[in-house]
C-alpha cells in the first residue's frame, strides 16, 4: 500500500470520530510530518457554533504536541461532490507549518482526487515577513 493510500485510509477511520452534530459534515485529516510521523484530526463541533474546530486543526495541534514542525503531506476527506478544501483559516495554519513541497491531498470517500502545494492553495499567505515594520 502506497504511503498515501495508507494515509487516506487512516482520514477515512478518523473521520468517522468526527464530532458534527450541528452541521452532519464529517471531516478527516491525516498530517505526514518531514519526521514521518502520522497525525490525526477531525473536526469537533460545538453548541457555541464558532468553538467549533476543523480537522486539519485538529491534526495540526497533534503534530505539534507531538514534537514537529513540518508537514510533508496532509489528506482531508469528507463526503462532498464538490471536493472539500481545507477552509481559508485552516489554509494559513497548514502553511504555518509548510515549506515549498508541503501537498494537500482533497479526498472524496472512493480517494484522493486532487492534490495542490499549499503555494497554489494560498499564494498570498500572510507571511513573518509582513511583520517587520
Ligand atoms: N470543516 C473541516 O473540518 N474542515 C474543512 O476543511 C472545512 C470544514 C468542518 C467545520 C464544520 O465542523 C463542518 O466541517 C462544516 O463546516
């Protein structure tokens, strides 16, 4: 099994933990750190609707807890015609994390059919270097 297959299907077992009962959308995410770690998150869903949190923040926090930095590769699935991409916050969080190479891989249930550099995703990402005066 492919590194991504492999990577998909550990989104699709995540998903179905995904705590949604406001909006009924499940979310997976799976982070690949540069360490080749594997990273988990969905989202979780709150009565206060804006507590509530995607799952590529889910799975970010986790990579970071656990001591890494870089994501090579994250998958985000979620049953959608339209394919899901990761919303705009969740964009700047990945690319917090991201060099050039970093992948988003979109899933659907049946796989990942499209995948982008966070660089395509967000060209114009709010960056450190805006920070200086
Ligand atoms: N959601 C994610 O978890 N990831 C995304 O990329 C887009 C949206 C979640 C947030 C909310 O719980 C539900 O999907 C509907 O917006």
């Amino acid at each position: 099994m492919s590194d991504l297959t492999s990577l998909f299907n550990k989104a699709l077992k995540v998903r179905k933990n995904a705590y949604a009962p406001y909006s009924q959308f499940h979310v997976g995410a799976t982070v690949l750190s540069s360490n080749n770690n594997v990273y988990l998150g969905c989202n979780v869903e709150n009565v206060s609707y804006p507590n509530g949190t995607c799952a590529e923040t889910g799975a970010i926090a986790a990579m970071v807890a656990g001591g890494d930095v870089l994501i090579k590769d994250i998958v985000v699935v979620a049953d959608s015609k339209l394919l899901i991409k990761p919303c705009g916050a969740c964009l700047q969080r990945i690319f917090e994390f991201s060099n050039g190479n970093t992948k988003v891989h979109l899933a659907d249930l049946g796989g990942i059919k499209k995948t982008y550099l966070i660089s395509e995703l967000l060209p114009l990402a709010f960056n450190e270097e805006e920070l200086k005066k």
